[in-house]
C-alpha cells in the first residue's frame, strides 16, 4: 500500500509540474499571430456574388459566381477586407467550387447559362495558395458546369451540376476521366439539368 501511494504521490506531482510549465509558456507566447475572427465579412464589388468559401491558413477564400473572381480575407488582419486572389479568366463568366489541401487552391471556371441554352467551356484551375499563381489547368468535358471540387490521395474530384456525374483529374498525368462516376437513375427533371 505505501509503494502505491509513493507512486500516486509522484504521478500528481509531476502532472502538476507539467500544467505548471505549460502554463508558464501561455504567458511567453506571442499574441501577434493570433488570428481574428470577425462578426462579418463584405465584398464590395459590383457583380460579386459568393459561391462557394474554403478556408485554408487562416485565409478566407470566396469564388464569385457574379464576376468569375476569387477574393480572400486574411485573418491575421485586424479588420479583414477582401483582397484580389485571381482575376476574371477571359473566356470564363464563373467561379464556382473551392477547395485547398494548403498548398493549391482549386478552383471551377464555368459559363454556365440559365436561359435555355447549352453551357459554354468550363476548366478546373490549380493556383499556388500563397503566391495566386496559376500551376495547373484542365479542361472539362463539354457541357460540363464544375460544381464542386475535392482532393482525395492526390486526385481532384468535380461534381457536374448539369450532368450525372464525377469527373476524376490526375494532375500526376494530365488525365481527365469523364465517367469515373455515373448514375442512371438520376431524374433530370428534379435535379439542376439545364
């Protein structure tokens, strides 16, 4: 009984010593990178309408479904104001889908038309995250409208808003697979066919 209070007594104390310490190096740490979450964010040009968001290394990305932009907010910033990521790509009215692996930002460029009429091109884009330079392109297949976009075991993954499917990208090998997913029963009748 006496060894099992000895050790009781020295696991409590070095627990102790250990939040102590921890404590301790709270107060040393440095509060200037501490980021700041704001009540609300704005994007004040005309023609800019959010689309989708990702936030990867304390920055807020938004796609502009309005005016093909990509803005970001850096958090770091006491009062976060929207900052030109990539400019409107001639040849593409849209950005839509968003995503980062805190490396590369990918983004859809669509022109996707709501009156009737077939969509034009549409790319999927790969920009540096830090520097907004452009590292990769692909072309989707015709009358795609990228909707969204994901990164699994190095390979980009796209919904097609107006077609049932998931088209797959290796940027490893150029390759675009148009039908990695398909479905027959999807009913276009309720389900954002143009």
């Amino acid at each position: 009984m006496r060894k099992f209070k000895f050790i009781y007594f020295l696991t409590i104390t070095a627990l102790l010593a250990f939040f102590v310490a921890c404590n301790n190096n709270d107060e040393d740490y440095n509060h200037e990178n501490t980021i700041n979450i704001p009540s609300n964010l704005s994007v004040t040009d005309i023609g800019f309408y959010p689309e989708d968001i990702t936030i990867v290394n304390n920055k807020v990305f938004i796609s502009g479904f309005g005016d093909g932009t990509v803005q970001y907010f850096d958090l770091y910033e006491t009062e976060p104001s929207a900052k030109l990521f990539v400019n409107v790509e001639t040849g593409y009215a849209q950005a839509w889908g968003l995503k980062s692996d805190g490396t590369v930002l990918l983004s859809l460029l669509n022109n996707a038309d709501f009156t009737g009429n077939p969509p034009g091109a549409s790319k999927l884009v790969a920009y540096g995250v830090n520097s907004g330079e452009k590292i990769g392109e692909w072309d989707l297949p015709e009358s795609t409208i990228g909707h969204t976009v994901s990164i699994v075991d190095g390979k980009y993954y796209i919904s097609d808003f107006g077609n049932p499917r998931i088209i797959q990208v290796d940027p490893s090998t150029g390759n675009v697979n148009a039908n990695w997913f398909t479905s027959d029963l999807w009913d276009p009748s309720i389900d954002g066919n143009l």
